[in-house]
C-alpha cells in the first residue's frame, strides 16, 4: 500500500513543466478509449447500428434539403449563387458534425447532466472536470452519419465552385469550422449552466438552444436590418454557424480579416462559457445535486 | 447518550477527519394556493434544512464504520463530503491529509465511492467494458489492474455475467460489479453508501463477505451506511450514529446496546392459555400457551420476572435472547423524534 501512495504522488502532475504534454497525452488516450467504446457500441448490432447510421444521415441530409431546393428552384438566392449555398449547407453539416463527434452523451446537452445530478460521476473521476467533459462525448462512428455526408456536400460545392484552393485556404476552413462547431458547444453551455441553479426548469435547456441554432443555421442572414443582423451574430450567434464564415471564406465578404473573425467569437464566447460553468460548478460545490435521475450512466 | 472521539488514536493513523463541520441547504416553498403564485415566483419562503451540525469525527486507517441514521439525517452529505462532490459551509473535511474538493483530482484517484442508487457502470456497454473504462480514466498500471480485475471476478463472481450488457443484469450483479469496479485502483478508503440496498440475502452475504475480507487483508479503511443495522452490526466494529445532522452515537455496538438499554426478549411457556402480567416487561406477542415479553436487563433482573411468572402460573419452558438490533434502533429512533 506504501508504494502504491508514494507512486500516485510521484504521477500528480499539475506542478511539472510537462503537464500540457502529459495533458495531451491523456486526451489522446481518452479519445481512443471513447472511439473504441462507441465502435463497439455500433458493432455489437450491426442490423440495428446500420439502421440508426442511415436514419441519422438522411435526417441530417433532410435539414439542409429545403434550403438546398429553394437555391435549385431560383439558381441561388439572394447574393448567394447556388454553388456558394451548397458550400454554406456543407460548411453547416460538417460543422454539426464536429458538435455531435465531441457532443455525446449529453455533453453538448449540458444541462441535462447538470439538472439530472450527474456531474457527480464527472467529479468522481481523477482528472479535471474539462478533460472529462471534453473526452466523454468523442463518439467518432455514430457522430460520422452527420460528418461525411456534410464532407461530400462540401467537396461537391468546392469542386462545382472551381475555388483554386491553397493549402493556408483549407487551414482556414478547418479553424471555421472547429470555431463554429466550439460557438454551438459554448452556447449550449453558457445556457446550460442554467440548471445549476435551476436544475428542474433548465433540465432541457442546452436542447433548446442547440435545437435553435440547428434550425437557423441554413439561412442566408443578408439583407436583415443590422439590429437583428447583430442579435443573430451576438446574443443568439446563429451567424456564426454557417452564414458569416461561409461569406468569409467564399470572399463574399470584402473584409481580408473575416477568416478570423469567427474564430475570434468563438474564443470570446468560449471563455464566457467557461467563466459561467466555473461560477455554476462552485454553486454545485455548495449545494450539491437536489435530485438525480437514473437514466444510466451519463445518458 | 454522548457522541464520543477517538482521543487515544495517534494522529497518524487518522485517514479521515472532519472538524466543526457544518452544511445547511436552503429550500424554497412553495404555497399550493393560487392567491401565493407571485410570492412563489419573486419571493418564495426559504426554509433551511442543516443536513450537518457540528460535526467532529476521526477515522483510522484500517477501520470500518457504520455510518447510521434515520432518513434524512445526513449520512449521504456526509458521503458526498468526503467524496468531493460537496464543500462544507463551516469547518474541515481531510481525509488521507487532503481537502477532498480542492485537491479532488489527486484525492478521488486514492479513494472508492459506491453509491447503492446510482452507478458508475456504462448501461450500453458489457462490465468488461466498464472495467477497461476505468483502466484508463484512472490510469491504472496494467499488472496492478490484470491483479485485481483477476480478484474480483474472481471473489464477487462477476466471471458468468463479465461480458454481458449492463442493463441486462439483475440489480444484485449490478451491484457486485458496481463494488469491483470501485476497487479497481486499490483504494485506500472506500465509503459505501447503501450498497445492499434492494438486494437478496446471497447477494448481500457475497458483497459483505467481501467488504471484510478486504478489510483484513488490505487493511482498506470503509464508511458503511445503511437502513440494515444487522448487517452493519456484523460488517463493523464502530458505528457512528446521526440524527437531525448531529452526532448522536460513536462508539462500538456493544457500548451502543449497553447504553441506550439491553434490549431482551423472553419467552415463557404455561400450561394455560392466559398470560402472565409481569411488572417491568411488555408482553409482545401471546398465543395459547406461549408468550413473548421484551423487558431493559439494565433495569429488571430476569430472575424477577420469572418469579412474578411463577407466581401466577406453572412454567414448562422459558427462553430469553437479545432484541435484535433493528429493535434497538428503531427504539432510538422514535425517541429522537419525540
């Protein structure tokens, strides 16, 4: 028993100068574990697995196929031709994509686990609550019935739209869509927090708001007046989900900084979310959780 | 009854201590009455419930206490303290020389918690999973991890039902997978919240088997709560009891029945079908020809009572034995309500 304790002191690792390595580390474990796990979760029925993968697909593919018929049936809309609109429709599925692949188990629906009582299984688990919640959720396999049809829409426009695309083009892209995706994680939880104060009434509140998010997203914002434009890029930051970035990157928008300018909501509202969570997880240190629900286990 | 400390322990051997602490929850009420709606929207009545009130207490390494209570006395705050999930309004919680929710991270990795109502198993996936989980999450050397997983399947018999889905399991399996599962990593100390709560009687003997065993061997230090005090009377040795959030009992069980009343019951047997009327006894339970008393042998001597008995009625048998100790329990609890 001695030399265990004397090891797990030895292995703390908050004071070493390697910790963000070890960090990394530890997240690249995590993330293999999690693949893994829904790996077998899909395999272990494959009839029922490969049901809900198509299922999945053809709803996501559904969400996008309204706007996708009006820019078909007028040859664009708007200032957007009908090329740029499937790029946007893309850009807005893989983005959705991203969310559910870190999103899982109710991590992008936050305040369920928050309002059900189980952050006590988070806190339980000898790591910090940020690697917990940003590991459980990696679900790679069920989460790619939005991400690869959201790739094909994508590779479809880019190769109708005939953009020279350079490698620094496609890095930008990359940083859009991981910011865009990061703005539906941190709204979710700005809200979702929430629930620790209101555990009941906010229990399904992170749905909501990412439900809203999801239902906007496909539409061009141009020609709003700039008092809603401006709520639909700040207090409900839908425009940053599909519409702004996608204007950016197609140089629909004249500004030479627009590629950062996403990735710049993101880390604001990021931070907010973070400093709301932290403020709300000192609440819950306090009071604790009131109820729990037994749905299993962070389900 | 006075809640009594451990003094003579050494401050070394002391894994788990808790000072002065105090925890009130605030709970908003709410009127049912349509005239109160807007009060119960702007200004609903708080009501402040102390879950803890003053609490001192000092475990050693290696021990195991039952942790009792009635409902909502507080043992599950308690649990939550010392687990890291819930911070005192006053006073200290340590345990293995750490606050458990500032150095939770380095605290939880030396520590079990089993919570019987809730659980750390994955419902979707098979236990070996939920074992591989924990594997990696609390990053436990492979030999150290082969060795246990090994034991416990072994000892809890997990080995007919390691590969099957958790939530094709019956509540029993679950639980006993739920106990391998925290043990793992090796704890140092394990608390036990209710862990044979909806359990049968073979379930119960394998899950408290093995809590001792590991006890003994492993010198593992564990904080048992439970409704069942025969069970916590056969798994302990020290029980610490709580009522309205205030330590009410700490001691042994022995000290416990001999403080509160030595509870006994006797059995007489006559030949007629009337009960005797015995001064300082209570007659529970009368069928022809046999009845049951339940008297204090710190207040009346049995001697007395068979004399008052013999007095009225020839005695063809007697039996005497110690109310079982959910009698002497409840017993205490209705008096702390009164």
């Amino acid at each position: 028993m001695e030399d265990r304790r004397s090891r797990i002191e030895e292995r703390d690792p908050p004071s070493s100068i390697l910790y963000p390595l070890s960090s990394i580390r530890r997240l690249l474990r995590l993330w293999k574990l999690y693949a893994l796990m829904d790996f077998m979760l899909i395999a272990a029925d494959l009839k029922l697995g490969l049901t809900y993968y198509l299922s999945d697909a053809i709803l996501n593919i559904a969400a996008v196929t309204g706007m996708l018929l009006l820019a078909e049936r007028f040859a664009g809309i708007g200032a957007w031709t009908h090329d740029q609109i499937i790029f946007m429709l893309g850009y807005a599925t893989v983005a959705n994509g991203i969310v559910n692949l870190l999103g899982g188990y109710n991590v992008m629906m936050i305040s369920r686990r928050v309002g059900r009582g189980q952050l006590d299984h988070t806190l339980a688990q000898p790591q910090p609550i940020w690697m917990a919640l940003l590991t459980e959720g990696f679900m790679p396999f069920s989460s790619s019935a939005v991400l690869i049809p959201g790739i094909g829409l994508l590779a479809w426009a880019l190769g109708r739209l005939g953009l020279a695309i350079a490698p620094g083009w496609l890095a930008l892209l990359a940083l859009n869509l991981l910011a865009s995706a990061a703005i539906v994680l941190a709204f979710s939880f700005i809200w979702g927090s929430l629930a620790f104060w209101a555990p009941r009434a906010a229990e399904e509140i992170s749905s909501s708001t990412v439900n809203m998010l999801s239902q906007l997203k496909v539409f061009p914002l141009d020609g709003l007046g700039p008092l809603l434009l401006g709520g639909l890029l700040t207090f409900l930051p839908v425009g940053f989900i599909a519409w702004y970035p996608s204007r950016a990157l197609l140089g629909i928008d004249p500004s030479p900084w627009g590629g950062w300018l996403t990735p710049l909501m993101a880390l604001l509202l990021a931070l907010l979310a973070a400093g709301v969570f932290h403020k709300g997880m000192l609440h819950y240190a306090r009071t604790g959780s009131q109820h729990y629900s037994g749905f299993g286990h962070r389900s | 009854m006075h809640a009594q400390d451990h003094n003579t322990t050494a401050d070394s051997d002391i894994v788990v201590e808790l000072a002065g602490v105090h925890k009130t929850f605030r709970q908003k009420q709410r009127s049912e009455r349509l005239r109160d709606a807007l009060r119960n929207i702007l200004r609903p009545p708080i009501r402040e419930v102390q879950a803890l009130r003053d609490i001192d207490l000092r475990i050693r390494r290696g021990e195991i206490v039952a942790y009792a209570g009635p409902n909502g006395a507080g043992k599950s705050t308690t649990i939550k303290l010392l687990s890291g999930m819930l911070t005192p309004d006053q006073g200290s919680v340590r345990a293995l020389g750490m606050d458990p929710v500032r150095q939770r991270v380095r605290y939880v990795q030396r520590i079990g918690v089993v919570f019987g109502q809730r659980t750390e198993l994955w419902n979707d996936h098979p236990i070996a999973a939920s074992f591989e989980w924990k594997r990696v999450v609390w990053d436990i050397p492979r030999p150290r991890y082969e060795r246990m997983k090994g034991l416990v399947i072994e000892v809890l018999g997990l080995g007919e039902f390691f590969n099957s889905l958790t939530r094709e399991l019956s509540l029993g399996q679950k639980m006993r997978a739920e106990l391998g599962l925290a043990l793992l990593h090796e704890p140092e100390i394990l608390f036990l919240d209710e862990p044979t709560i909806g359990l049968d009687v073979l379930a119960k003997r394998t899950i408290l088997g093995f809590i001792k065993e590991l006890n003994r061997t492993e010198r593992v230090t564990i904080m048992v709560t439970s409704h069942d005090m025969a069970e916590l009377e056969q798994l302990a040795g020290r029980i610490v009891m709580i009522d309205r959030g205030r330590l009410a009992f700490d001691g042994p069980f022995e000290r416990l029945r001999r403080e509160l009343s030595d509870r006994r019951r006797l059995l007489i047997e006559t030949p007629n079908g009337t009960a005797p009327v015995l001064h300082g006894a209570e007659l529970m339970n009368s069928q022809p020809g046999r009845h049951e008393y339940v008297f204090d042998a710190a207040q009346v001597r049995i001697a007395d009572l068979l004399e008052q008995a013999s007095a009225q009625t020839q005695i063809l048998d007697v039996e005497t034995h110690r109310a079982p100790i959910d009698e002497v329990i409840a017993d205490i609890y209705s008096r702390w309500r009164r």
